[in-house]
C-alpha cells in the first residue's frame, strides 16, 4: 500500500504525536472481548458466524415444508419411514457433515484454541471459502436441494395418496416456489461469485469474492487483531477485512490516520500492521 521508504517514515509518525495508542480503551464493546480471550472463540465464531449460511439454508427450507396451512408436514421430517422425512434427514445431515469437515480443516489450520482474532484464523476462513473442496460441497448442496424441490413436487402434486396431502401446481409453487429459490440464492451466494464489469471486457465477468487485503502473507498472519464482542457474535471475517483494508488505506495516506487503524489491531501490532498488502 505504500513504499519501504513511505513505510518507514510512517512508521516513525505512529510513535509520535499522532500515536493513537496514547489513548485508553474505554469502548465497552472492545473491553468486554478481553473477558473471552481464554475461550476458544475461533471456534465459537466459525459455528454461529461464519457457518451460519449454511445452516440459514437447511432452516430456511425446513420452516418452508412446515408452513402450509392446508397438511402439517412436520410431523413426517424426522424419520427414515417416508420420502418427506428421508429427504429433510438427508439434507441435515449432509449440511451438519459439511460443517463438520470444516471444522476438522480449521483444527489443522489453527487448531480449536485459537482466537477469533488471531491472522491465522482470519486466514483460513479466507483461504476456505475460495478452496475447490468448498466449493465443490457448496455446488453438492446446491444439488440437493434442487432434489428435494422436485421430488416434492412430483409427491405433492401428483402422487394420490389418502392423508389429504395432494395439491394442485398452482398451490404448491404459491406455498413452496418463491421460499425454494431464495434457498437455492443463499446457497449461491455461498460461492462467493460476484458479476463484475471492466473496460477491457465486453462482457460481465464472474470473478471470485476476495478480501482486498493479502492473507496469505507471514505479516497478516502474525499480526494480534482486535474485535468486539458484537463481532464475535454478528460480524463476517470479510466484513471485517473490508474495514480493515480501509484502515489500513487511511493510515498509509498522504495524510495518515492511525485512529481507525488501531480498531482493528492489537496496539502491539500497529506499525506490523502498516506492512499489509493489498490483494
């Protein structure tokens, strides 16, 4: 973001006068994370956050099978004994082993104790969802329910049975269709695929979701960064990079402020931090 010779003046200001780190924490939000720091908050924050999609995209559709007014289905989702069952289970499962793997990825990455404020767990989740293995579960899942979609269709509407459970097209794409496309585009999402339109190119181009800021490198893995417990709770590691990249733009200015900067790393880290690349 800046030359070594830009850097290094830089790095001379932030121990000046406009060294931010001349002023106390005192936001509660930020205090408060010190209390959780011996807690395995990686983990923590890879099941409620950065899963929760995946998660959303099993619920989305389950809360959908059970919310027609006409037959109650819910009393068929958890067993083996009939398709509707059958297919829910397949589902669950399949997303809870899909979450599961990535857990056991992270273990081998950075292991359960890490902080969700340590470099090397921002840059797993990084390296994870832009992995081929990642995506080639997202596209499974994708599959799936696109199965389950019309396997109820073929039941509901057209398989006669005697428990008052057949519907005519019409009613199911009414009660079902416009849920099962909003499962199927959070699933999408989840490809981290974005259109993008440049100068050089007649066309949109599908280019790959990426933080602005190189992750892969020893500086952004070594550096101690700081979050809130709200973040720890509601906040996305790319959300995260984003705000990070714009600090670290505005640190490296013509005019530098550090003070935003210092939101995102530890204090210890300030000047480390100055060193980041972008992507």
């Amino acid at each position: 973001m800046a030359s070594d010779d830009e850097l290094s003046s830089l790095q001379i200001l932030v121990s000046g006068e406009n060294d931010p780190r001349k002023q106390r924490v005192v936001n509660p939000w930020y205090r408060v994370t010190a209390l959780v720091r011996c807690l395995p908050t990686a983990l923590i924050h890879f099941l409620v956050v950065e899963t929760r999609s995946v998660w959303l995209v099993w619920f989305t559709g389950y809360l959908t099978a059970i919310q027609s007014q006409s037959f109650r289905l819910e009393r068929y989702l958890w067993t083996f004994s009939n398709v509707f069952g059958t297919m829910n289970c397949v589902v669950f499962i399949y997303v809870v082993s899909f979450v599961f793997m990535n857990l056991v990825y992270m273990k081998m990455h950075c292991g359960w104790l890490c902080s969700f404020e340590d470099g090397h767990y921002l840059a797993f989740t990084y390296d994870l969802e832009t992995s081929k293995t990642y995506r080639v579960g997202v596209i499974i899942l994708i599959v799936l329910l696109w199965v389950v979609f019309v396997l109820s269709f073929m039941f509901l509407c057209f398989w006669v049975d005697d428990q008052g459970m057949k519907v005519d097209v019409f009613n199911f794409f009414f009660n079902f269709g416009a849920n099962f496309f909003m499962v199927v585009g959070m699933s999408g999402a989840l490809l981290m695929q974005e259109s993008k339109i440049y100068k050089d190119s007649c066309c949109k181009v599908q280019d790959m979701q990426e933080p602005d800021v190189n992750w892969k490198t020893a500086t952004f893995q070594n550096i101690k960064y700081t979050r809130t417990i709200r973040d720890l709770f509601l906040e996305t590691n790319d959300t995260f990079a984003a705000r990070l990249t714009i600090g670290c733009w505005k640190a490296t200015g013509k005019n530098p402020n550090f003070r935003p900067l210092r939101n995102y790393v530890h204090d210890d880290s300030l000047e480390e931090a100055l060193n980041i690349e972008p992507n």
